[in-house]
C-alpha cells in the first residue's frame, strides 16, 4: 500500500503546486492578451475616426464649392429672367 501512496501523494502534490504557479502566470497572460486587444481595438477605432474626420473635412469643402456656384447661378438665373422680361417688353408681350 505504501508503496502506492507516497508515489501517488507526491504527483499529487507536484500537479497541485504546478497548477497554483502556472495559474498566476496564465492569468498574467490573459490579462496581456486582452490589453493588446484593446490597445488594437483603440487603435483601429482611431484610424477610423481620423479617416472620417478627412472626408468630413472634404465634404464640408465641397459643400462650400456648390454653395458659392449655387450662389452664381442663381444670379446668373436672375439675370436671364431680367433680359427675358425685356425682351418680353420689345416684343410688346406683357406678363
């Protein structure tokens, strides 16, 4: 019997004392782990958000673009009205 004991009481002990060492250690690298995620996930969120902050920037300059075209051709319009109206008033045609 002891002869089955003490072998089967020291693996015991040694599977027992490895387990509570390697323990520490696997939480220290699930912990490593998941900082490396969030510091990959920051960082993809980062370039997302400076990729969106260019193309905002874009689209707020053209938005400008259209505004001030937009502007000159409706005095453009405004101004093909007046020399229809004219013409209009050479041609004897009221409104």
């Amino acid at each position: 019997m002891e002869q089955f004991l003490y072998p089967s009481l020291s693996a015991l002990f040694s599977a027992l004392i490895t387990y509570f060492l390697s323990k520490r250690k696997t939480l220290a690298e699930d912990r490593a782990a998941e900082l490396d995620n969030a510091v990959n996930a920051v960082k993809y969120y980062r370039d997302l958000l400076d990729d969106m902050a260019m193309r905002l920037s874009a689209a707020t300059e053209t938005i400008k673009t259209m505004e001030i075209q937009h502007r000159e051709l409706m005095l453009v319009n405004q101004h093909l009205v007046e020399e229809l109206q004219k013409f209009k008033q050479l041609n004897g045609k009221s409104e």
